[in-house]
C-alpha cells in the first residue's frame, strides 16, 4: 500500500486519507491523503490567480499530443480504470477510445469556439459547461464527478478548459480517484499549464461549499446520483450549480421487429459498463404479442454476459463499484420478487459481481422501478397499445430518455405531443444503440 502526495507541490497531509480498492478482490490499490477546507481553498486561489493566455494554435497542440499519449497508453489506462472501478478491460478500452475521439473533437473546440463545442458530436449538445467555458474568459468551474465515468467526464471538463483558455477544479469520486490523476499527468506532460486543471481529495459535499462560497468560482457542475445531488444541492445556489443524475432510461420495444437483433441491443443498453452508466436501459416496455418470445431472446442474451475478474480480456461483465452497492441492488431485486416479479435470468451475486439479470411481471410500485437500480439489472414489461407504453413512461419517476425500436417509420409521429415530455426517439434493429 502506498500514501500518494495530494498537495499542489507535493506537501504530504497525512491527518486524512482515501483508501482506493479493487472492486473485483477488494484489495487496496493506494492511499490517498485527503484535503482539508483551507486546502481546497487555496487550491482554488491559485486557479483563480492564474490567467492562461495561450492561442488557438497551442491550445490544439496540448490537445492533439495528449490524444496520442492516450492512443500510446491506451492498455494501461484501461487497466488503471479496471482495477478501481470494476468495469470489464473491454469496456475501459472502449472509454479509452471515447477519451481519445473526446480529445479529437476537443481541438476544434480550441480552433473554432462555441459552434464547434455546441455541435451534435462527442461532447453533449447544449451542455452547459460548453456554454459557460465558450463565452469569454471566465472565472473558475468546480467539477465534482462520479465514478459511473472515471475517465470521460474529467476529461470532458478539462479537454474544454484547455481547448477555451479556462481553469477548472475537479473533485473526482473518492471511489475511483486515480484515473483522473493519471489524466492530469498525461495532460501536463502534453503542455497544459498546472494551473488549468487541479485536482482536490475530500468529501463532495465539502467541496461544493467551499466552491459555492468562493469569489473566483462561478460555475459548479455536479455528476452522480439523484440522491447525492439532492445533498449537493443545499451547499450551492441553485444558479450557479448545474446537475447531472440518474441511470435510468426506458426503451419501447415494437412487435414488427427482428426480435434477436432487438435483444441484442437492449442487453448491450442495460449491460454495457455494467450497467453503471447514465443513460443506461433500466426499462424495457414489450408489445404484448411479441413479449414471450423476447424474453426468452433477452435472456439468452443476458448468459452470454460472462462475470468474472474485470482484467481477463475475456470477461464482458465488470463488477459494480463495491460490495455495498451490490447488496443493495441484489436487495432491490428480492423485494421485487417477493411482491410478484419473476427472475428469468442472473441475480447471482459475489461480493461487488452481480450476474447479468432480466426481471419480468415488473409493475411500476416495485423497488427496482421506483428506485435508482444500478448494475446490470433490466426490467421488462408488456403493453398492449403503444399509447400505453408512452403514458406509463411519461409516468414513471425516473425520467431521463426514452426510445423506441420499431419498423414502423410513421410511428413516433402519430402523437408527438405525448412523446415530447420524455424525448422519445426512435431506433430500427439492426443500427448500433449504445449510449
């Protein structure tokens, strides 16, 4: 075990520390030495003292030579996001890849501003950060992120700092804090000026007060879950912090499709990153005449997920985050079952690893509806008109996206009003559905 300096010029505070494990043995990776209230201070002062003045031109060279230090380490990266956060070596190669196109589309952001960062491209359209770093130059962003992304969204906050001549502060999760540590060193080693992108170890809520109550910072973002952001919220201004929460998103599943195809990409939608994703399938509405047969095909689909140690390339289905939060969902899906659900596949649990699961004969006041349900846990139910399946999704209280697989080109037109409020799109079989 080791203790890593967490200070600005490498001042060891050792009245605290984060301990880092691997979800998969539970083994500690590292200890980290935690920052205090005047630290994170003063961490923010020296952002905010500092002023990067560098052109487009070199802003695109930082940005271009970290892509290919990403591209050169790529392995060890996925590696890194492996052993702390449990997700599969595949899909921490893929982040890895995500990262790099992220840096891509992060130098055209440096060259041409707001209209590229705003596009319909690898970084989120509208997204406030976008706005708030393409105005001019501005004060300091506190991030605060979340373990379901280690590496994309540290990233994605400091790919724009970079790429618009801004500072950003970023606490990352206490779970999996190294990713943006190795981050931040690739990024200094490729030319970014220390002070665009620091890093804090402490508590989120201890962050965001100090940053709310900081005259330099006038944007804080916040990435996690629904549950977190309603504590986050009562340390910062409602005008001045941005939140990102929950995991869940619905998919409407039509009876004119190839249903094989259809299954493979909702297993791909609720099992991909373990399930741990925003934006991943949680809710999968079924047409009746066609729910048996799908089932039976999701199923199948679900046993192919194969769970085991995250770094054998081999293995398709990572751990959650800990043992803790697989209890939880594992509890989740038993009060389910107890009230009448029916478990066709998975709900195997082994210590953080839990088994690729498909629930049916789900009704909206079940745990694993009404709740946030992390992990790779998909719940299916049927309808008979699609009007049916829109209300009940409208209804539901976990609202993020919706959509629909459908052959049926005429079909999201037929009431738009209704599928407004959840922005539902549509998805033919067969196309590539992966958040």
């Amino acid at each position: 075990m080791s203790v890593t300096n967490s200070g600005i010029a490498g001042e060891m505070l050792a009245q605290q520390s984060i301990v880092v494990r691997n979800p998969w043995n539970n083994e500690v990776i590292t200890e980290l030495a935690t920052d205090g209230r005047k630290r994170v201070r003063e961490k923010l002062d020296a952002a905010w003292a500092f002023r990067p003045r560098l052109t487009p031109e070199a802003r695109r060279e930082i940005l271009s030579r970290a892509r290919q230090l990403l591209i050169q380490r790529k392995l060890d990266i996925a590696r890194l996001i492996s052993a702390e956060s449990g997700l599969s070596l595949q899909d921490s190669v893929y982040k890895v890849d995500n990262a790099c196109a992220l840096l891509n589309h992060s130098m055209l952001v440096a060259l041409f501003g707001q209209e590229a960062a705003l596009c319909d491209g690898v970084l989120p359209v509208n997204s406030p950060l976008a706005r708030h770093f393409c105005g001019a130059l501005c004060g300091v962003a506190a991030v605060v992120t979340s373990f379901h992304h280690p590496l994309s969204r540290v990233l994605y906050s400091a790919a724009l700092a970079i790429a618009t001549n801004n500072r950003i502060v970023v606490k990352p999760s206490s779970k999996t804090p190294l990713s943006a540590r190795a981050l931040r060193m690739l990024l200094l080693e490729a030319g970014m000026p220390e002070p665009v992108f620091t890093l804090v170890n402490c508590a989120d809520a201890l962050f965001i007060e100090v940053a709310a109550a900081h005259y330099g910072v006038d944007f804080i973002s916040f990435t996690g879950m629904e549950t977190q952001a309603r504590e986050m919220a009562c340390h910062a201004p409602a005008g001045r912090l941005v939140m990102e929460t929950g995991v869940s998103d619905a998919l409407i599943v039509c009876a004119d499709v190839d249903l094989q195809v259809t299954a493979a990409l909702a297993a791909r939608g609720a099992f991909f990153c373990s399930g741990r994703r925003f934006g991943a399938v949680k809710r999968l509405w079924v047409d009746k005449r066609c729910h048996d047969e799908f089932v039976r095909c999701l199923a199948k689909e679900a046993r192919a997920w194969r769970v085991g140690d995250p770094l054998d390339p081999q293995v398709r289905l990572g751990t959650m985050i800990d043992a803790v939060s697989a209890a939880e969902t594992e509890q989740r899906i038993a009060l389910s079952l107890a009230l009448g659900a029916t478990c066709v596949s998975g709900n195997e649990r082994c210590g953080a690893s839990l088994s690729a699961t498909v629930l049916t004969r789900i009704t909206p006041d079940m745990p694993v509806i009404t709740g946030e349900t992390s992990g790779p846990v998909v719940s299916v139910m049927a309808f008979t008109h699609v009007e049916e399946a829109i209300e009940q999704v409208n209804g539901a209280k976990q609202k993020l996206n919706a959509s629909f697989i459908t052959g049926d080109k005429a079909l999201p037109v037929r009431d738009p009003d209704a599928m407004a409020e959840n922005n539902l799109k549509k998805r033919f079989p067969g196309r590539e559905h992966c958040r």
